[in-house]
C-alpha cells in the first residue's frame, strides 16, 4: 500500500505516510473475520477485548486481515483523490482526515477488539496504545503526514507489530 500512496503523493507524505499500521496490498493474508468497535487499552495491558484467547497465530490471522481491509480502502481512497496528479496541501490533510485516520482508526479498533494470546496482553495492549497515540497525534494536526521530514508518528506502533510478528500490520 504504501508504495502506491507514496508514488501518489511523492511530494508531501513521504516516508512512512501510512505505515500507520497499515501494510503492503498483496493478497498472500488470509482473511478472517474481525470485530470493530472502540476500545481502549489501558496501562494494566487490558485490550478492552473479551472472550476466549486467541493463539498467536489466530491473533496475527485477524489483526492482518484487518489491516489488508483498511490497506484497500486506503488505496482506494487514495486512487480516487489523487488521481489528478500534484495534490494541494489541502488535498493532501483532507485525504488525511476523511480516509486515513477513520480506516487506521477502524484498524486499531479491530485488533483492540481481539482477544490476545495468553501472556501476550501486554506486547498487544503496547501496540494498540502507540497506534492510538500515533491517530491521536494526526488527528490534532493531519500535517505531521503531509510534510516532508515530519517523521513517522506510526514508527514505535510499526516497530512494535513488526516485532509482535504481525505480517501486514505495521509493515511498510
């Protein structure tokens, strides 16, 4: 995903646009079944998720298969706004706004939503607080994607999901 935004939006939201948990468009994810609502992951590892745990692998299945959902609306997103070439400033925090965070949002709220491995809460409840802080941070100034050297504000979340051993979230 990100190759395609980036090639779109060369200009402005350079490296690491939407590595905002989000990951590449391929289809080698298999596709599970994931639950969106809010959640909020406390400082105890708490996801907000209930049920019965997860095994990794399960965990990864969902939490990727929501990611590659958000990744297609995204490009598709992204396909249709900027398909006309240069985008302006405007266009480019707009596209932020109205499709980035609520589909990044709508991400995190999915893996929040699973129920983690036994043991994992905390390493899953950390990846949920640094995305939730990362769309906190955008949503107070949708610029911090659209300008050059900005830096990443999905950087600790992707690191920390990459590290998890999540395939498509977190991935660039």
């Amino acid at each position: 995903m990100l190759r395609r935004i980036t090639a779109l939006l060369a200009l402005a939201l350079a490296a690491g646009l939407i590595a905002a948990g989000c990951g590449d468009d391929d289809d080698t994810t298999t596709a599970a079944t994931t639950t969106s609502s809010t959640t909020t992951a406390g400082a105890t590892g708490a996801t907000g998720a209930s049920g019965e745990p997860l095994s990794k692998d399960e965990f990864i299945a969902q939490a990727d298969a929501a990611c590659k959902a958000g990744d297609k609306k995204i490009d598709a997103a992204a396909d249709e706004t900027f398909s006309n070439g240069n985008p302006s400033q405007e266009e480019q925090e707009a596209f932020v706004t109205d499709d980035v965070i609520p589909n990044v949002q709508d991400e995190v709220d999915a893996i929040g939503a699973l129920t983690p491995p036994e043991g994992d809460e905390e390493e899953v409840a950390a990846i949920v607080d640094a995305a939730q802080a990362a769309i906190d941070e955008i949503t107070a100034d949708p610029s911090t994607l659209t300008e050059q050297g900005a830096g990443d504000p999905f950087a600790e979340a992707n690191q920390l999901a990459k590290d998890y051993g999540l395939e498509v979230c977190g991935q660039d």
